[in-house]
C-alpha cells in the first residue's frame, strides 16, 4: 500500500497520486538492506559551496567544501535533477548514488546558499528544461522534487550475517565457470578500491582472445575501447573550458583495451605518474589542468591476433611501457599466455546473464562504501606496511635469470624496474584478501592479523603468475616478434610492402655490410609494374608521410632499420638487432647496373647480336665490370668459370625431380662444387627471383 505525503490519499497501484498528481509517496514495504542505486548518464557541478579557509600560525591550512549540488542527467536529453552532495558518495567520475529526499529545513539552506546568479541560472534550467516557473515563495515547494541527497548504499550492516561472503566475492570475479583460475584471482584483486594508489594493483593481461578478460572490466568497472591522451586525460581549449577524461574522478577498476599508436608516449608519460598516486598535471590550451584518480589500471592486450587493427593495439602496448621503462614498478600483477583457456559454449555469457553480473556488484559496492573509513586506516597500520614492503625471497633472482633469453632492451629493463615493485605484488595479494573478508570488517570480526594471514596465503598465488608470465614471454618471445613482423608485412599497403621488400633484398643480396643507403640509390624492381613502374614511385608515397617516426617504430622493431629524412632524400640506416625474419616473403628483386643483381636473363644471345656477328662484327660490350659480372652471376645464380653447374642446369635437376626436400637443392650443388655459402646464395637469388619457391611445409620445386 502507498500514500501521498501531498493529500494523504492511499492506493495501491502507480507512481502517481490519482488525487491529487503528487510524485512524492510512501509506502508499507519492509526496508531492503541495499537502498536502490540509480545511475545517470551524465553528471556535473553546479556549484560548491566554500567554507571560510582555516588559518594555523598565520599561514592557510586548508580550504573546506562544505557541500556541492549536482546536476545530474538520468538518459541523454533528459532534464537533469539535483543531487546535494556532502560526504563523497557520488561525483561525476563515479555517476551512481543511492538517494533520499531532503528535508525541508535543508532545502531552505541550500537555497539561501546559492549566489544570485546562482539561484538565476537554477531558475533557468527549470524553466528550459522542466517547464517550471516557481516564483520565490514556490521555489522550495518545486525543490522537494527534483532535490535529494546521497546517502549510504548499505541501510543494515546486519543484513551481511549469514551470507556467503566468500562465494559471493569469487562469482563477481567469475560469474560463470569457464574462466581460467589466474585470470579469476586477478580479477578479484581488481574487485576492491585501492586503498592507496602506492599498492593499487595495476596489472598488464596480455592473452589469447575469449578469454573474458575485456567483459570484466564492461560490467565491473571502465573499459575504454581506444585508449588516447585526450579521451582518457581529457583536454582544454582556455582556463574556462577544462574537459575531463575518461579516468578523472573515477574509483572503479579501469582498462585499456587498446592503446592508440598515435600518442602512446603522450599518455605514458602522465600514466607514469597517475598509476603512482592518482594524480597528474597536463598540459594543454598553454596551462595545466589537474588530473585526478583512485582506479586501479589495467593494460589489456593480444600478442597473436591476425588482425592488423588488434596487432597495432599490442604493439601500441609496446611503446607505451617502453617509452619509459621505469613504469614497471608500478604493476603488480603481469599476466602473458597465448594459450590461455577460451570461453566457450554454454560457459558463454547471455545479455541478461551480464545485466544480472552487473547489478550483483551493487552489494559489494554498499558494503565497501560502508568500511572506507576502517580500509583507510588498515592500510596506515605499521604491520601492514611492514609486510608490504617486505622482500618477496627469490623473486629478485628469478626474474633476472628469466630475462636472459629476453634481447630486446627496453623489456628487459622493464621487467628488470618491475622487480622494484614487490610492494605492488603484496598489494595485489592484499586488495584480493580485502575483498574477501570484507564482510566481517564491516561487522568488526576480521583485522589486521586476519587480514594479514590471508594475504600470505594468497601472495604465493600471484608470484607463480608473474613469474610464469616472464617464463613464457622469454621463451616465446622471439616466434612472437617473428609473426608480428610477418602479419605487419602481409597488413601493409602496397607501396610499402615494395619498399621493405627492397631495403631487405639489399641487404641481404646487394651489399651485406651496408650500413646506409640512400633509398632511391636502391636499384628495385617493384613487382607491381602496373601500379608502380618505377621504384621512385613508391619512394614519392612514402615522402608524403608526415611522421617517419611512428612507421620506423616498427621497422626498427619487426625488420632491424630506420628512414632518416635528410632534405628531400630518404636515408636507410641497418641496425645490427633485430635481425629480420628469414622466411618474409619479399616481393620485387634487385635489378642492377654495374655492381648490382640483374633480373634473371634469357640465355644465349640476343637477335641483334648474332645479326652484328653474322656481319663480322662484335656485339656492343656490355659495360657491366667483370667483378660486377661475377657478383651478378653468384647472386643470381648463374654459376662461373670453374665449371661448376649454371642456375639453368640446376633448375633443370629441379623440375626433373618435381617437389623436392628441404635440403635437396643444397645438397645438390655443393656435390658439384659449390660451397655451402655459394649453395646458399644462389638458392636465395632464384628465391627471390621468383624462379623457385618454397612451401610452408619445406619443399622445393621450380615456379
């Protein structure tokens, strides 16, 4: 049954007083010991109201906010009501609040609070918004309203008695079976605000696809599909038009889901900072705007994915943490596997399945609303940073014995600063034992001992999965450099493909020991001849790039060189790491004038020579040199003078023997005098040549 505060009338079906229209009711149910949490689509300050600053020995202490009122949108386009806010429970990087009405007596000293161009602008909204006109003496009366105040999500911490806490904790991690168990005990490590930023439990999830790592973050927190400077710090266009980020202001598990390539050194170089106390100061619009977060972070990312879009994500990934390798003392948890159980199935999550997991989280959010006070001081308590800051035994060790299978600089001294964090990896074990005795906080049955007693139960837990991450990353890391720089090459345009092509060919044919080379100085045959005729087409695309800097970024990493502009040339510069991969299916060949490869040559003489001979004279000497002559020949595989057998004749032993083995063609030549060397160059010649081929699986045969 329901009555109106209004009129009195009682009834018992609707939202409306059918006496006299009023919104504001009561009713007969009993109490639920969650109060309904609404969520809005948009919230913002209307206004705070400062209190006088606090002066100490002449000097500001501090600078009070006595309350703030909030304008807050439930949908898009929606008038927006008023939230009166005093104890931190709603703002606008956290858009949820469970609400009452507020009294009277209050509604009076907000309004009296409010300056007058204040109370003209409330006027306004009320007017263009909700159609509303109050006069002075019918303002209050509009306010009971559209007027309410957050109030604490938890209405009976005696409700928590009986229930299966810890059951409860491990579904909001993994709400059906399925998930792997490593991913689940991140995940509820992840569940609990960090209780400071210092030990917040940032975690890097490198993993296969389906696993469930990303629907996590959707439904417990943030998950930020394109991670760039601007979307997650925000940006300024003056000192009056400060537009926050994704992160400011949030408190609830965050992550990214894909970094943006474009400015992943930008975000890193704030990240750097807000992953270590919340707080950051960026620059835009010629002045600073503060940045400001209590979310634990996570990195997400897919170091196998075919796909062009999702590679450049992970290697986006890459150079976020590279860029300064010191930001791996900032996570605790780091999680790389490429074989990690996939979610499939009935295990499968439906659309009201994830709607029930989320609504599931807004007890737990009660209840941690509820202990902040007592979280904040555990975290304070000299026992428990004592066994923060407590070496983990052998941990130290393993990891730098782990990273020397690791050639890449950068991630070796990221690993190597992640050791420095121990104190982050006894956070991670520390926020997970905190979500699971949440419960019995909040009655007074559980403190620090107990706290502390599941924390060491659970550390040797995350240590395995960091320790086993660096294991498999050393150990994979270096097939897993190799089909990144294959599928970058086979998701490259055209033009690319044939510059790449033709700085490797060089490399490997032309002149081993180069150094440098001028890009145009590259005799290249492109072998699209339709689109690009002559090299130095290719070479106009790539001049018309505005930033060599992100494409040599993965050249440098994927193919070991770089372009350096000099004017209007392109400079080649060879790096001596990372050797690019031995199997990349090059395109084009190198075509020669002097001391350089020719394409493969039609063999005997030309018409025009044996006419000239035929009149007893001699054919036009060709002005090629005979060392020249003799690297073309040994490169393109045409034998020499010692007798040893041409290219023709060994293509000829080829396609009379049809699909050979993966070292027939060696063997082959070097039973009729060639050296393993000269077995190995020429093969490589007619290879790249496109005169022989060979299948994934080793064979050869002639094209």
């Amino acid at each position: 049954m329901k009555f109106c505060e209004r009129c009195g009338a009682r009834f018992e079906d609707g939202g409306v007083c059918p006496k006299c229209g009023s919104t504001i009711l009561r009713s007969d149910a009993a109490s639920e010991p969650v109060r309904r949490v609404h969520s809005f689509f948009s919230l913002a300050v209307f206004y705070a109201k400062a209190g006088m600053p606090v002066i100490l020995d002449g000097e500001p202490k501090e600078f009070p906010i006595e309350w703030r009122l909030l304008l807050a949108r439930p949908q898009q386009h929606a008038p927006p009501i008023l939230i009166w806010e005093r104890d931190g429970l709603v703002s606008p990087g956290r858009p949820e609040a469970a609400l009452s009405q507020v009294d009277p007596a209050d509604i009076a000293k907000i309004i009296e609070g409010l300056p007058v161009e204040k109370l003209k602008e409330l006027r306004k909204i009320l007017d263009d918004e909700w159609g509303l006109a109050p006069t002075d003496s019918g303002l209050h009366e509009t306010l009971r309203g559209l007027l309410f105040q957050s109030v604490p999500r938890l209405r009976d911490v005696e409700a928590l008695r009986g229930l299966d806490w810890r059951g409860y904790v491990a579904r909001l991690a993994c709400w059906k079976p399925g998930k792997d168990p490593r991913l689940t005990l991140i995940h509820e490590a992840k569940l609990l605000e960090p209780m400071a930023m210092k030990y917040a439990p940032h975690s890097i999830e490198v993993l296969n696809a389906g696993t469930g790592k990303s629907i996590f973050y959707d439904v417990s927190g943030i998950l930020v599909a394109k991670a760039t400077r601007r979307s997650v710090l925000g940006y300024a266009r003056s000192p009056n038009e400060v537009y926050p980020g994704t992160i400011n202001g949030t408190k609830l598990p965050t992550a990214f889901d894909q970094i943006e390539s474009q400015d992943s050194y930008e975000l890193a170089r704030y990240m750097f900072q807000i992953l270590e106390t919340g707080r950051a100061l960026v620059d835009a619009g010629g002045f600073r705007f503060p940045v400001e977060t209590g979310s634990s972070f996570a990195y997400l990312g897919n170091p196998i994915a075919k796909n062009a879009r999702v590679l450049e994500g992970f290697q986006a990934l890459l150079d976020h943490i590279s860029s300064n390798p010191a930001i791996g003392r900032r996570f605790g948890i780091i999680l790389f596997n490429t074989s990690l159980k996939t979610i499939t199935g009935s295990d499968k999550l439906s659309v009201r399945e994830e709607e029930e997991w989320k609504a599931a989280f807004t007890l737990f959010r009660a209840v941690e609303e509820y202990v902040r006070p007592k979280l904040k001081t555990l975290i304070r308590d000299a026992r428990v940073v004592k066994w923060l800051h407590t070496p983990i035994p052998g941990y130290r060790e393993t990891i730098i014995n782990g990273l020397k299978k690791i050639e890449d600089y950068n991630l070796k001294a990221f690993f190597e600063a992640h050791i420095e964090g121990e104190h982050r990896v006894r956070g991670a074990a520390l926020h997970a034992a905190t979500a699971l005795l949440l419960d019995k906080i909040a009655l007074d049955e559980a403190g620090v001992e107990e706290l502390l007693a599941e924390a060491e139960e659970l550390l040797g837990d995350y240590i395995d999965i960091n320790l086993g991450s660096i294991a498999n990353l050393a150990a994979m890391w270096t097939v897993m450099r190799t089909d990144q720089a294959m599928t970058y090459f086979q998701n490259a345009s055209d033009y690319m493909k044939e510059i790449i092509s033709a700085v490797l060919h060089w490399k490997r044919g032309g002149d081993p020991d180069a150094v440098k080379i001028a890009l145009d100085a590259i005799p290249y045959q492109p072998q699209d001849q339709k689109t690009y005729k002559y090299f130095s087409r290719c070479i106009s695309r790539l001049k018309k790039r505005k930033r060599l800097d992100v494409l040599n970024e993965r050249l440098r990493d994927y193919y070991g060189f770089q372009f350096i502009r000099k004017d209007d040339v392109i400079e080649v510069e060879y790096l001596k790491n990372p050797a690019p991969p031995e199997d990349l299916p090059l395109i084009g060949f190198i075509r020669l004038s002097d001391l350089s490869i020719y394409p493969p040559q039609e063999t005997g003489g030309s018409q025009d020579g044996d006419e000239e001979e035929k009149k007893g004279g001699a054919p036009e000497e060709n002005p090629v040199s005979k060392k020249g002559d003799k690297r073309i020949k040994r490169i393109n595989g045409y034998g020499d003078e010692k007798g040893k057998p041409s290219a023709e004749s060994f293509l000829a032993a080829l396609r009379g023997a049809g699909q050979v083995g993966e070292f027939w063609p060696r063997d082959w030549l070097t039973s009729r005098g060639y050296s393993r060397e000269e077995a190995n160059a020429l093969i490589e010649g007619l290879r790249v040549s496109g005169r022989i081929k060979q299948k994934p699986s080793g064979e050869w045969m002639a094209a």
